[in-house]
C-alpha cells in the first residue's frame, strides 16, 4: 500500500521574474511559493507539470496486471522521499 504524498496539492505554474530572469515556481490557487530557481526556465516547467504527472502515473496503476506498474511504483515512491 502507498503512503499518502505529503507535497502541495494543486496545479503548479512557472513564472519568469523578468528583471532578472529567474523563475518561481507556484501554486496557481493559493500563490503559495513551491521553489525559486535563479535560472533554468525548462527546469521550472518540469517542476510546476510534477504534480499532474504524479497523478497521471497514479492513474496508470489501476492497469497492474496488464501493464508492468513496478517502475511507476518506484517512481512514485521516488516522489514521495520513500527511496
């Protein structure tokens, strides 16, 4: 059985700062800063699509038995901080 995922639910956005051309990394309902990146804008498109990845991934699990879950699985434990 799964543990729960401890991070900020939500959908995330990247942000360029254009003063200086870092980006933030947010959460689109709440504002709620998740990370700061002095650069690296494909970085930070990575890091604002992970929770909707981690959920898509989750929904693949329903097809254990017909697909091989294991690296999902470990995937997802990655995500949680469990490996």
């Amino acid at each position: 059985m799964m543990s729960e995922a401890k991070f900020t639910k939500g959908i995330w956005e990247s942000v360029e700062h254009l003063y200086n051309g870092s980006y933030e990394v947010t959460n689109s309902h709440s504002g709620e800063q998740i990370c700061y990146l002095n650069q690296g804008e494909h970085n930070a498109h990575l890091i604002a699509a992970a929770p909707e990845m981690y959920a898509e991934l989750e929904n693949l699990l329903c097809l254990e038995g017909i697909i091989n879950t294991s690296k999902i699985k470990a995937v997802l434990a990655k995500a949680r901080g469990e490996l």
